[in-house]
C-alpha cells in the first residue's frame, strides 16, 4: 500500500480507504478483507465524499459477507482472466519451454472458451452454463468432438480456473465440474509391409516430377523420413524435430551392430531407443543428403557427434512440415484410408506398424512398451489381438521330424524371420542399398556357412 497522500481518507485502519487522484474526480475505493494482503480496488464512481464514504462501507461489508461464505471477494469476467493464461501459453510455446500440448490449449482458448464464456463473471460459471457450452460447441462444428479433444479444452478450461483461484477472483469451490461427452478416439489405420514399399516407389517418383528443386528436396526426405518411423516406432513430429546426428551412436555387440538413438524431446521427456542394424542403410542415405558429410565415412559422421539436424533438407534448413507432405503424399497415391479396414492414415500409422510388426516377431509387451516409450496397459488396449498370432507355431503343433530335422536347422539358419525380411526390404525399396546376410547378421552367415560345409562333407562320405 503506497503511502497515505492528503487526498485519501481513512474508513478502516488498515482496511477502507478513499483516495482520488490527481487525475480524476471520483474517489476510488481501496479495501482489504480477513488475513489476506492484497488490497482490492473499485471506483466509486461519485466525487462527492459523503456518497462515496456510504458506497465503500456497502461494498466492504458485502465482501466480508463473501469471505466468511468462502467465495471470491472479487469478481472478473472470464474473457479477462482466460487472455491472459493463453499469452501465457502462447510465450512458453514460442519459447520453446512449454509442453506441446499448451498450443493446444491457448487454441481451445481463443477459438472456444473466450467466444462462449467470455462475459460470464469467472466465479459465476456453473455446471448448467457447462453444459450449454457442449450443446453450443456441437452446433459450432457440426459434430460431437472426440474425447481426447474434448479432454484438452477440459485441460485449458481449468487452468484458466486454476489462475482466477490463484488471483482470489473465484474460490475452489466455485469451480463448476467438467465432463467429456466425446466418443473414444479411433485407432488410426494401419500399413502392411508391401504397402509401404509400393508407397515408397511412388515418393521416388513423385520425387522426380516436382515441379522445384526444393520440393524435390522435401519429398526426397519424407520418403526417408517414413521409413524412419516405420522401422523404429519414434512419435513422428515430437520426438524427430531435434533429433541430431550426436544424437546417434553404434554399438558393437556379438551378433551384430546396434544403433542406440536417444530422443531428445519426447512425450515424457529424452528417452534412447534401440534400433537394428538394418537402420544404418538409411542413415547412409541421410549423411548423403549433406554436402559437409561428403568426405566422412557414416562411421566418422557418427562418431564426430555432430549437432546437426539428422531431417533436414539439401539446403540444410529444416522441413516445416511433413505432416502435410505426408498427407498429401497418400492422396497423390490414393492410400489416404487402409485398404482393409477403411480407417485414415497419418504419420502415426508408421509408429502402429511398427508395433505390430515388432509384436508378432515375438517381443514382450513390456519390452515394446520401453521400446516406444509408452505403457505396457497402452499396448496391451491396442494389441492384445495379436497375442494368438505371436505363438501360432506352437499352437498348430507344427513339428519337424527326424528325417527333415537337418534340412530344418539349415532352412532356419539361411532364412531371416519373416519380420525382419519385411525391415530389410523396405530399407532397400527405400534406400537402394541391398542389405546382404552377412550385413544382417554375421553370425547367422558363419553359422550357415558351417553347416553347409557339414552337410557337404557328409554327402561325400555317403
């Protein structure tokens, strides 16, 4: 409270006061209620003393009547309080500080919230006014939103509440329920191994028509870019736009090479990822695309730890969106739906194959559920369907005898599991590089190679 100034008059000792202003001839009414330090003000809006003196003990005993009812003492209308918390969203955003979701929250805002609740008083919102915002929302877009939508302007609803309780302009108590009337979202649909590579054959010659040389450049990397996703079940977008080539790291185990990729920004934060040593093709094809790596091996690309932005165009700038490229990508293609189950497809249809595929090559759900940084209850809701097929084998009984068991063994060595072929021939559809045994699996090769030479010398004995 600035010190008293001869133009203010004291009601209450450290509680009413009158004060005007050089500026303006109305007193202005300045009062605090109970334990609180904030002082509220209200204009009285009369420059007669006597009238505003009367005027400011109605509004201090009202506000003492809500206090000791425990409601807000102030009251604000909600287009006032809801501006603010979505700047506030907006310069996170901008920051780079916040969560991705508060770009949808400040949206929910602004295209929302504002228009309907806008001129209520925040503290006057009830669970009757809520409702009437569901029956408006539906008439304003046409249809019932989804539930996950519907639970993103729940989300920025309360925290315009959260702010206004925060600010003593409504109380907890005040705060109405919030419900979501939205059906459950839908699964995305799905892509079968022959699907993307057709997919990739058209991209190389979507590639070549372009009318620009940097729409050359962008369908060029988004055909790299989904096999990506496809072959390591990143969340497209979120976790890729600051995946750099430091970021990337070989590692040399018994059987073969692992490429460990740690994710940089995620849904919950960094986390590492292991992908096959398939991968290392299409990195080949990435460290092409930058004229600084064309001197470096893909060893020394990524042992420099470069910072570089692994998805980036020829020229070096950065792709503002793949999202739309993809989309329109399955148009130009006619595979915007599956074929089977008519469902629309996106870049996260990629990251459901990519478990399906990793799901019936036998990986636990726990194991995949770390893999793609998400919960084993997430992938158990979405692919439990799968388990029958995971042990199909032994459920038909299918057993080799004795006669056929060598040509078994040889027949298992030779072949990579059905899983890992459909990898393997994508990253080559998609790359060009032939990925040979040896490659695959060394060790699967020497194996082989034994007991070929076996078989041989025991042919000759006979």
């Amino acid at each position: 409270m600035p010190d008293i100034s001869s133009e203010t008059v004291v009601l209450r000792e450290q509680e009413l006061n009158l004060i005007r202003r050089p500026e303006t001839k109305n007193w202005q009414i300045h009062y605090k209620i109970g334990a609180t330090k904030n002082w509220y003000r209200k204009t009285s809006g009369t420059p007669h003393l006597d009238e505003a003196k009367r005027i400011a003990e109605d509004l201090f005993h009202e506000a003492r009547v809500l206090n000791k009812r425990g409601l807000a003492v102030v009251s604000k209308k909600f287009a006032s309080v809801a501006r603010f918390v979505s700047e506030r969203f907006k310069k996170e955003v901008n920051a780079g500080t916040g969560k991705k979701s508060y770009a949808d929250y400040h949206r929910a805002i602004d295209s929302y919230l504002i228009p309907f609740f806008g001129a209520y008083n925040i503290d006057r919102i009830t669970p009757a006014i809520v409702s009437e915002f569901h029956r408006w929302r539906k008439e304003k877009v046409g249809y019932e939103l989804k539930a996950s939508t519907q639970n993103n302007h729940n989300a920025a609803l309360n925290a315009v509440f959260d702010y206004a309780i925060e600010k003593s302009y409504m109380t907890e108590s005040q705060r109405p329920g919030l419900k979501n009337t939205g059906g459950a979202t839908q699964s995305r649909g799905s892509f079968s191994t022959d699907e993307l590579i057709e997919l990739q054959a058209f991209i190389q010659q979507w590639s070549a028509n372009a009318r620009t040389e940097r729409s050359r450049w962008l369908r060029e990397l988004l055909g790299l870019y989904v096999t990506f996703v496809a072959c390591t079940g990143v969340r497209p977008g979120t976790e890729t736009e600051d995946l750099c080539w430091k970021h990337i790291e070989f590692v040399q185990k018994p059987n073969m090479r692992v490429i460990h990729i740690t994710l940089p920004k995620g849904k919950r934060g960094s986390r590492t990822l292991i992908a096959r040593n398939e991968l290392w093709a299409l990195l080949e094809k990435l460290r092409q695309l930058d004229a600084d790596f064309a001197d470096m091996t893909l060893e020394e690309v990524v042992a420099s730890k470069s910072p570089k932005l692994l998805f980036k165009l020829r020229d070096g700038t950065k792709p503002y969106n793949l999202v739309n490229s993809f989309a329109d990508c399955l148009a130009e293609c006619g595979m915007s739906k599956g074929d089977k189950d008519g469902k629309a497809r996106s870049l996260y249809s990629l990251r459901h194959y990519y478990a399906t595929q990793r799901i019936l090559e036998g990986v636990s759900f726990g194991q995949l559920a770390n893999q793609m940084g998400t919960s084993v209850a997430m992938i158990e809701k979405h692919y439990s369907h799968l388990k029958p097929l995971m042990i199909a084998e032994q459920l038909a009984g299918a057993m080799p005898d004795a006669q056929t068991a060598e040509a078994e063994e040889i027949r298992r060595l030779a072949q990579i599991s059905p899983v890992r072929a459909d990898v393997m021939s994508l990253i080559t559809a998609t790359t060009g590089i032939h990925i040979t045994l040896t490659e695959a699996n060394p060790r699967a090769a020497e194996e082989l190679e034994k007991e070929l030479s076996s078989a041989a010398i025991k042919k000759q004995k006979r």
